[in-house]
C-alpha cells in the first residue's frame, strides 16, 4: 500500500511539473470555475466557499479562479463594498473574505481535494489609495496637474507607470509571493492587453521558472500568447455566440471565429470560451439573456468541446442564477435546485476522460445537415473519436450521416444509450445537442 502510494504521488507531482506545447499539461484537459467569493454565500468568506468543495469536486471542476482576493481601496469607492479590482495592497486578503491564514487553509484543502486555483491580478491600475500612491508616487502615470491617473473611466482606480523599472520589479516581486507563500497555480491577470508586451513576457519567464503555473490572460490579442499566456479571452467568438442566438448571424458564421485564432495567433494558443464570465453577468446580462433557457445549451456544449478550448464556468451558472449579480455591494447568489449541475457534470467529466477534447486534439468540421443552422465537427486524439452536432437555431433540422467513417456504434453522451449511426436522417429539436463517442 505504502508503494502505491508512492507511485501516485509521484506520477501526480509528475503531471503538475509536465508541459504540453509550452502548457501545463494539466490544464489540456481542464477547465477554469470562476468564484465570486463576496457573492457566493451569505457569509461572503473563504471559509464559508470551502463548503462547496466537494460539490464543485463531484461536477468535475478543475481550476479555481477566485476574483481579486486583496484589500479593495476606500477613496472613491463604488457603492458600499468597492470593485474587486480597485486593489489597495497587492499582498494582502480583503479582510471581508478571512485572513490569510484562511486563504492558505482554502488553497491546502483545494489542493488536497485535486483542484487547481488561480487568482486574478490587477496589473493595469491600483485602487484610490494604495500606499505606493505615497510611498511610491513614481509607479504612476501623472495627468497634466501632476497627480495619479485614473485608469480608462474608472473612477477608483489609479493607472500604473511601467516605464519605471523599479515597478515592474515591484510588480513581479509581488506576483512572485503569493506562487512562494501560499502555493498557488497561475494567474488570471486582468486588462492584460494594456500593460506593456516586453513587461509580460519577463514576467511570465520568471514566473514560470518558480513553478508550472497556468497563466490567463483578459483580452483577445495574439500577442498576449506570443508573450507567454497560456491562454486569452474568445471576446470575439463570444460576440458571434449572441448575434448566433438571436438569428442575426448563421451558425457557418463562426468559421470566421475559428479560422481568426488559426491564422492571427500561435500555433500552440489555447483560447478560454465561455458564456458568461463576472464582466458579462454584471454588465451584458449573460447568459440568461443573451443565450435565455435551452438556447444556453448547445453553446456551452462548444465551450467545452470545441478545439484550443479551456472551458470557463461563472460561479452560479450550474444552478442557474438568471440575473445580474451586484458588482459593487453584497448580493448573494442563491443556490437551491442546481438544474444545470448534472449537464455541467456530464461535459466536464466526458472532457477530463476522453483525450479527444483535449485543447491539443485535432479538429474537423463536418457537414450533416442545413449549414445555416447546424454546427458539426469532429475531436480526435489516437483511437478516441468524438463527434458533436449543435442545432444553433430555433427550427428542428434533419440531421444525415453521410460520411461512412462517422457511422457505426457510437455511444450517445448525454442520453447513456449505444446506438448504431446509419445514413438514415433524423431530427434534432430547436437548440438541440448531441454528443457521440467511438
């Protein structure tokens, strides 16, 4: 027994250090749950998240990113509890979630349990009153009176100088101890695109020599992966997902999304799909708006399946929580009947069993039925085959399997039965989904 478990740990601790492409290859195959902490409990803490642990372990959740977990500035705060990301000291807790004995008992237990956590970073801009505003007045970038900018038209925020270098070694320093002190697994680094390229790539190198961290970058940009993120934002697949979901755009349309990060961004880019994400939910209401009821379905099927993909779920999404959640003050999300939690469940486990979703497997589209409405293709890795067909329509369409080496015994996902795929048509419902493994 002690052998065993030996030869586990180390093939676990073998995992944790291999790459894949430039990846972790743990992430290949994994998947990213976004956790509000102030809104997920009545408590809004740490400690009182760790209850759902478990939960989040049976689903199949992956990587934890937890939303800024620092000290939010006071000055020019918005509404009573301030934004996440007008941060007041960058190796601090939020005394609102715990202390940082909390925080490191939360990620001790995440990791015992198998998951992975992230925190996002704040890089572009500080809070109102972050003491290097006057231990370090030259962090910032100065308006024409000689005071600290704000950052775009964010009020509380203060907009960082990295033309001084003794910032980005500052900045890289600090990144550096929440990896050191308290054993996190990458970074969600927030505005990525407007801090400097050079800065990025440095920091990245660095922060990848301390540990096999995932590094995920907010923006849509190739150079972000060329600097070193492991993955970006799909903003612009996503944009196409609504226009998809209110019958302004055909379902071939998303070719372009796909064939843009294939000629625009490099070869080994992985891509973080989702349908809602914090920024969403609170400012676009996402999904049960932009994709309502079942028409969420078959486009977080592609998030989960499609080809580069690491896959994002926003806290809450898995009961769903159908409306905006408060950006700015305590507004708990209520968790009472978890309707989407057995279909999250279903996808995330199919995709950490089956190498064929893998972000690194190939991809083929396939024609099976009207193309205006029907998105199809093909995941392979080896000898696992999965074929996944999307109605992306509010019609029933007539799906045909006319490509012989798509028929045959299949097993169907989401339905638990073994078929046989002949040349026979067949319908799916209006944003009908189906998933088939060989």
């Amino acid at each position: 027994m002690i052998v065993a478990a030996l030869f586990y740990a180390q093939l676990s601790l073998a995992n944790d250090t291999a790459r894949v492409d430039g990846h972790p290859k743990w992430i290949l195959q994994g998947n990213i749950y976004e956790v509000n902490v102030r809104q997920y409990t009545p408590e809004g803490t740490f400690k009182a998240f760790s209850k759902h642990l478990d939960r989040l372990k049976k689903m199949g959740v992956q990587t934890l990113w937890f939303m800024p977990v620092n000290p939010i500035s006071k000055i020019d705060r918005k509404g009573s509890l301030g934004s996440y990301y007008a941060v007041a000291d960058y190796t601090a807790i939020n005394p609102e979630f715990g202390t940082m004995s909390d925080w490191k008992a939360l990620v001790k237990k995440a990791h015992e349990k198998g998951f992975k956590v992230i925190i996002d970073w704040v890089p572009n801009h500080t809070g109102a009153d972050h003491y290097w505003l006057t231990k370090h007045p030259d962090f910032y970038v100065k308006d024409k009176d000689g005071k600290a900018m704000m950052a775009a038209d964010w009020a509380d925020t203060r907009k960082l100088n990295y033309a001084n270098p003794e910032l980005r070694d500052t900045m890289i320093a600090q990144l550096k101890f929440w990896i050191k002190k308290t054993g996190i697994d990458g970074f969600r680094c927030d505005v990525a695109g407007d801090v400097p390229d050079d800065f990025w790539k440095r920091a990245i190198s660095e922060l990848k020599s301390e540990k096999n961290i995932f590094m995920l970058a907010e923006g849509d940009k190739p150079q972000l992966n060329a600097d070193g993120f492991d993955a970006t934002y799909t903003w612009n697949d996503f944009s196409l997902f609504k226009k998809i979901a209110k019958g302004t755009s055909k379902a071939s349309a998303f070719d372009s999304a796909l064939n843009r990060t294939d000629q625009q961004f490099p070869a080994n880019a992985l891509r973080m799909f989702f349908t809602s994400n914090h920024d969403e939910n609170s400012w676009e209401k996402a999904d049960y708006e932009t994709t309502p009821g079942a028409v969420h379905a078959p486009f977080a099927v592609m998030t989960q399946t499609i080809k580069r993909s690491v896959p994002l779920i926003y806290s809450g999404q898995e009961e769903p929580f159908l409306r905006a959640i408060r950006f700015f003050d305590r507004d708990t999300i209520t968790f009472k009947t978890y309707q989407r939690e057995q279909f999250y469940t279903t996808l995330l486990h199919l995709r950490k069993t089956n190498p064929a979703l893998a972000s690194n497997a190939s991809f083929k589209k396939v024609v099976v039925g009207n193309e205006d409405a029907i998105y199809a293709y093909v995941r392979q890795s080896g000898n696992n085959k999965v074929l996944v067909i999307l109605n992306w329509s509010d019609k029933e369409q007539t799906i045909k399997i006319t490509d012989s080496a798509l028929q045959g015994k299949v097993k169907n996902v989401f339905a638990h039965s073994n078929e046989t795929l002949t040349s026979k048509g067949w319908n799916i419902e209006p944003w009908g989904y189906v998933i088939y493994t060989y």
